[in-house]
C-alpha cells in the first residue's frame, strides 16, 4: 500500500529532513580521498594500542614520545571500575586491563599513579592475571611474566599436517589462519622480550605464576573439551622429543605462508594481531630489520597509527573497501545528479581493487573457482570476504549497471561459488564449519571458525536479487531458506559482523525484499514486530555488545545510536513500514540528534570484530548509516511508494 503523504510529507519539512541530508552529505564528501574512496577510522578496545607499545619493548626499539602520548589515549578508556572494557561503557575484562596497565607501565606511568593503583585494584579483584585468555598469556610468556607451560600446547609441525587431519590450517577462520602461523613459530622458539627498561607486571597476579599448577582448560564444558585439555598435556611432553629436521622444515613453511601474503605494506591479513605476529616472528629468527619481509611487516604496523589527534592510538586494520562502498550506496540513495561525479570516482576506485587473478586460501574448499572477490582492506588478495563483495558489487550495479557489467557478473559467480552447503555464506571461506575445533584449549576466544551467517548471507541474497536472479534459483532458494532457518524465535535475526541483531535483522529485510518477499509474509511480520518493540522512547534504537552473551536481551541498551537507528528504520521500510509512526518517530531522532559537522555524536561500539571478545567502532557509521536512512525516508516519500526497489 502507498504511503499517506499527507503524512509524509509535512513530518518531513517540519524534522528539516533536507537541511539535515545536505549537511551529512557535505559531511560524507569532505571525507573522500584525492583517490576516489572514503576511509575512516576503525577503533578497538585498548588492547591493540597496548600490544604496539609493548611490541616496542619486545624488540628492544621503545619509542618514548610516541608511546607517552598513546597512554593518553590509554588513560582516556579507563573504565570507571578501574580496568579497561572491551566497548564503551562495557565491564572490566581481565586480559584487556592487564595489557592496558602493563604498556601504560611500559610507556612510564609509576604503577603508584592513582590510576595505576585503580587498575591494579580491580585487575587484583577480578581474580588477577591468571585469568587472561591464551593470547594475553602468550604475551605474557614472551615477557617471562609466566611460564610458557601458562599456554596451550600448538606444535610449529601443524604446518605440516595433512588435510584430512583433525586440526589443520584450512578448518579455521582467515583470522586464525593468519595468526596463528607467525604465532606458531613464536611459541616453537620461544624468544624472551628485549625488555630494555626491565618492565614487570609480577604485581598483577594474586598467585606467583610458578604456583600455578593447572593453567589449561577446556574452553566450555562439554566432554570432548576435557578430554582435548588431557591431549594437551601429552603434547606438551611429547613435544621436546620431535625430530629437529621437521621442526626446520615446518618454521621455513610457516616463513613461505607468511611471506606469500604480506601485500607490500599492508602486512599479513592486512589486520594487526597477524602483523605484530609477522614481526615479532622476522626478529626471533635473526632477520634483520631492512630485510624485505621485516621491513614490510613494520611498515605495515605503522600504518595503523592515527597519529593527527589529540589521543592518537593503533587501529587493527584499515577499511577503505567497505567504508567506500556505504558511503557510495549513501550518496546513491539521495538521487541527485550532481553526486555522480563523486560516486563516479569512488566506485571507479573501488572497482579496480578487484581481485581477479590470485586464488587465494578459500579455494581450498572451492578448487577451481575463479576469483572476483573484493578485501576489506587496501590489499588483501589471498582474504577477499562476501560481505564486502555484496555490498560493492551491489552499488555498482545500481549506479552503472552497464558499465560496472563485468565486475558484476564476476563477482556473482564468486559469491554463488562460495555458497555453503546449508545454503549460507561465511565472511571469507565456505563450509567452514568444522566445529569440534571450537573445543581446543587453544580457542577460548571462540573465534577460531567462520560459519555461514544471516547477517552476510542476507547480503548475498541482496545482491543477486537486484542482479535479477529470481527466489526459485537454486542458490537463491537454498539461501532463503536458510535465512528463513536462521530466524530468532522473538523474530530478529542474529548480526555477525554489527551489534547485533538490529544490524543482523536489517540485513536479512533487505534480502527478503529484494528477493520479493511479501511484506505480509509471516517471517517479515514477527521482524517488524520485534523491531517496532525495541524502539526506545527518544525514537531511536540501540544495542550494546552484552547481547552477544547468552541469555542477555536482544536489541536492547541504555541509549540511541544514530547508526542502529539506522538500520532499524532502513530494516522497516524495506518491510514496507515507510508510513508506521515508528518510522517517523526514528527519522526525527536522527534530525534532532545530528551534530553541527553533519555527522553524529556515537562513542558506542555498534560493530564486531569476534563476538564476546573484540568489538569495533566504526569511525564512519555514523556518517553514512543515518545518511542512507534520512536519504531513503525521503526518497519513498517524494515517489508516494512503501516499496524499497534495490538489494540494500
């Protein structure tokens, strides 16, 4: 049914909706690079500044002026309960104070300063260091903080495992993959940090580390868990008796995977935890800081560093693909001609980051695929995902769609390729599923495997929608019905890779519109209903990351955000809800919420790195998500139309 414009309308004068889109639209422009794409900041807890500092001392090359401005920024993260937490506003995780106090320490804040003290105070009441997961423990090894029998046992000649072995490289994630194999040769030779200035954190245990007797558990409670923890231990026995020969053979192997991948100065996996890995790996075996592959990895650290601020601090990678492609589908929703030029550039740009010619590692479920992917970041070619080749290749098609025709098409033979078999698509491999790994000691992050999910898999499903493959095409049906699968009882949808099932309920919407779904449709109407429910009094929505633990709330914080209004309202009208009061009450937040540089005032975290453990702040959420919505309200409204005609 059309919407009542003589509702519509005159709601939307008198919110100032387009004062309001011409000042977030100027916003948007003045971010775009000379280059053609838009890259923000990304933002994380404050463990990836303080593993850069405290790879500093690890090497023995302490930066003191840099390091003091980034306890700045340290210090301005603090929680109030005296630790760090992994999102604003969040509780106090052990592992992530622990790392913020030492490099705080490191970069020369007395451990008798007051916020020193705090820290400590509540690191000490939390149960103290021992209770860090694996890679802080890790950390702390390379430090000699704890002993190395502190981590899980992972033998460097896992490089060497065959494929139909229980455990091997190609079962976990991209993530893990690129971490895990500099780590491996960490943990095979065990280097001890330079550590010039002596630093230790021996005042953060509540038991001296040498006392602690049983440091590995399993990461859950199920049998096989137990028993993985008891395999552990023969490893570590057994592990000084293996053959010196295949150690070599599995560290030169682990040297190839690592140097195959560096993409110039953009380093391993394009994000820091492989990049610090990469470099500490090149220092413990003798290389010397001008070697191609060592100078790279450190290039490729500095180039997290957001060092024009006032607290500058290290991002864990760069975005520049997916920033891009937002902001284009943004800019495309206002309709105005005379963006076309600046669009032009940006998908121009985007569009020749293409990965056309290298096969990389998620070919090893899909041999013989061609790729026509996009990364996420700069240079990733080995690690193209499906979210961001969905999201990029569905702006080309709507702003040029003869033009962009052949990186279209190729990248929808892509993503088709990459389907799972349960009809769901992963962020970067397919199939990978294989979840008796999750029950290692080594997987207390619960992070290791990259399962399909609704959030990217709705992305998919857009995407060949708009490229006119119809609901009974065999790879669309397989995907709507596991969408249909993947749907919460309360009727959201769970969000993989943005807080959370808000974002995650937007995304299968606009699938199941695109896909020509009936807004009448049982599924659509529990979403909307769940949707209409969250809204919170001021208009908005929001969510925080303690949805991601079980038996927490869904869709539900103590504040707004202007990005998860966003996609709640984007989530709405592409149900047909245009014309619902929520709607209208949601576009009004957003308008009398903008700040004066046209973007919006959103300290939270709103989106996900691993889900329990790692969250992000998306610098140009806020610039684009309610851009895209005001935009979009507008546009249905000027065309008298409850029906959103594109896959996002």
């Amino acid at each position: 049914m059309a919407p009542d414009t003589r509702i519509l309308e005159p709601q939307a004068r008198a919110a100032g909706l387009d004062a309001a889109i011409e000042a977030a639209t100027a916003s948007l422009l003045s971010h775009q690079s000379g280059d053609g794409y838009w890259v923000f900041e990304l933002e994380a807890d404050a463990t990836i500044p303080a593993e850069y500092i405290l790879l500093n001392h690890f090497l023995g090359r302490p930066e003191p002026e840099l390091e003091r401005r980034i306890a700045r920024y340290l210090r301005s993260v603090q929680g109030e309960h005296g630790g760090w937490p992994l999102f604003h506003g969040g509780r106090l995780d052990v592992s992530c104070s622990v790392k913020a106090y030492f490099a705080l320490k490191a970069a020369g804040d007395s451990p008798d300063a007051p916020h020193m003290a705090r820290a400590r105070q509540a690191i000490l009441a939390a149960g103290g260091a021992r209770r860090c997961n694996v890679f802080t423990r890790i950390m702390l090894a390379l430090f000699g903080e704890v002993p190395w029998r502190a981590a899980p046992t992972m033998p460097i000649e896992i490089m060497l495992l065959p494929r139909w072995f229980p455990f091997h490289l190609d079962k976990v994630s991209y993530w893990s993959r690129t971490v895990i194999v500099p780590l491996l040769v960490l943990m095979a030779v065990r280097p001890k940090a330079k550590n010039p200035l002596g630093i230790s954190v021996a005042e953060l245990f509540v038991e001296p580390p040498d006392r602690v007797t049983e440091w590995i558990a399993p990461p859950n409670a199920a049998p096989i868990g137990r028993a993985l923890v008891w395999l552990d231990r023969l490893l570590r026995r057994a592990e000084p008796w293996f053959p010196e020969a295949p150690r070599r053979q599995a560290i030169d192997k682990a040297v190839a995977f690592v140097t195959e991948r560096l993409n110039g100065d953009n380093g391993l996996g394009a994000i820091f935890p492989a990049i610090a890995n990469s470099v500490m790996m090149f220092d413990c075996l003798g290389y010397a800081p001008d070697h191609p592959g060592y100078a790279a990895t450190l290039s490729a650290m500095r180039r997290l560093l957001v060092l024009d601020r006032d607290l500058p601090y290290c991002q864990p990678c760069l975005s520049p693909i997916w920033d891009s492609g937002l902001a284009a589908h943004a800019l495309l929703e206002i309709g105005d001609e005379r963006l076309g030029s600046a669009i032009r550039r940006g998908l121009d740009w985007v569009a020749a980051q293409q990965v056309l010619d290298i096969v990389g590692d998620w070919a090893a479920a899909r041999p013989g695929l061609r790729p026509g992917g996009w990364p996420f970041q700069f240079a990733n070619p080995h690690y193209p995902d499906l979210d961001d080749t969905a999201a990029v290749a569905a702006a080309l098609d709507r702003f040029d769609r003869e033009g962009y025709r052949g990186a279209t098409e190729r990248a929808a033979e892509w993503i088709i390729g990459m389907q799972s078999r349960n009809g769901g698509w992963g962020a970067f491999d397919a199939d990978n599923t294989h979840y008796h790994l999750n029950h290692i000691p080594f997987a207390d992050h619960g992070a290791l495997l990259d399962p399909p999910t609704a959030d990217v898999s709705g992305r998919c499903v857009s995407f060949l929608a708009q490229l006119g493959y119809p609901a009974d095409h065999p790879v669309m049906a397989a995907g709507l019905a596991f969408l249909r699968r993947e749907q919460e009882p309360d009727g959201s949808w769970f969000g993989r890779w943005g807080t959370n099932y808000i974002y995650g309920t937007w995304s299968v919407l606009a699938a199941l519109n695109a896909a020509g779904v009936a807004p009448e449709a049982p599924e659509v109407r529990r979403a909307v209903a769940w949707l209409l429910a969250r809204q919170r009094d001021d208009g908005g929505w929001g969510e925080d990351e303690e949805s991601y633990f079980p038996g927490v709330p869904h869709g539900v914080a103590a504040y707004s955000t202007a990005s998860q209004t966003a996609w709640a309202l984007l989530g709405l009208m592409a149900a047909g809800e245009v014309a619902h009061p929520a709607v209208r009450r949601g576009i009004a937040y957003l308008v009398a919420t903008q700040a004066a540089d046209g973007t919006w005032e959103e300290p939270w975290f709103t989106a996900v790195g691993f889900p329990r453990v790692f969250y992000l702040r998306y610098h140009g959420y806020r610039a684009f998500f309610p851009l895209w919505a005001l935009a979009r309200y507008r546009a249905l409204w000027r065309a008298n139309s409850a029906r959103v005609a594109f896959g996002l």
